[in-house]
C-alpha cells in the first residue's frame, strides 16, 4: 500500500499557529521561543519587575 503525501506531511510533523505538531507530541515551534525570548529580554530592559516578567511568563 503506497502512503499518500498528506500521511508522509502528518509523520515529519508541520507547524500551526506556532507549534510543531507530530504524531508524537506537540512542541513550540523554534520561532515562538525566540520571540518568547526576545520579548522577556525587551521587558527586562524596559525596568520590569519579576512580577510583571512572571505574568507574561
């Protein structure tokens, strides 16, 4: 039986709304935890707190 290129598309896995989905698990995807990083970093810089930091975390 030959597999179609949607099932071959589902098990590497494709990005949606900024996750990686695979048959296996769901992880974020590399571009959202840079920005997840670059945004703490910007809010650091900015003088915020860990409280407004743990709120956005």
């Amino acid at each position: 039986m030959k597999s179609s290129w949607m099932d071959d598309w589902v098990e590497r896995g494709f990005y949606f709304l900024g996750y990686q989905l695979t048959l296996d698990n769901i992880t974020p995807a590399s571009s959202t935890i840079e920005k997840f990083k670059r945004r703490i970093a910007r809010l650091y810089e900015q003088g915020a707190g860990s409280i407004r930091i743990g709120r956005y975390v």
